[in-house]
C-alpha cells in the first residue's frame, strides 16, 4: 500500500536539496518521491497520507563500530 508521509523533516543529505517535508513510499516500501508536500500529493494517487506533525520518530542508518584486537 502506498503512504505518503507528510508534516515532517526529511534530511535527504542531497547536496543541493538537504530537507524535504515529504516522503512518498510506494507498494513494495521503497521510496518513491522525497521533496514537497504538493507533488508528492499529485504523485500519491490514493495513497494513505500520514501526518507526522504529532510523532516522534527517529529512522537512521545504525553507526557500526569494529573492535580491534
């Protein structure tokens, strides 16, 4: 099913474009859109929209550390 996640900051770490205030996940849970509320909601298409203004969350790559022996 198709989300579109919207009232939130985004951090893409895209040089020329560091936040966006949507994200669009298509069908299989990839991501298919990230920028603007507006065109994301033109490329939604029906897709369930979820206001994070109220969520806290945090989603980030987990920093691996190596021990050395």
């Amino acid at each position: 099913m198709k989300r579109l996640f919207t009232n939130a900051t985004f951090v893409t770490m895209v040089d020329d474009v560091d936040t966006a205030d949507a994200l669009l996940v298509d069908d299989d849970g990839r991501i298919a859109y990230i920028g603007d509320a507006e065109e994301a909601r033109r490329l939604a298409d029906g897709a369930e929209e979820v206001d994070l203004s109220l969520s806290l969350i945090h989603i980030s790559e987990p920093t691996r550390h190596s021990l050395i022996s």
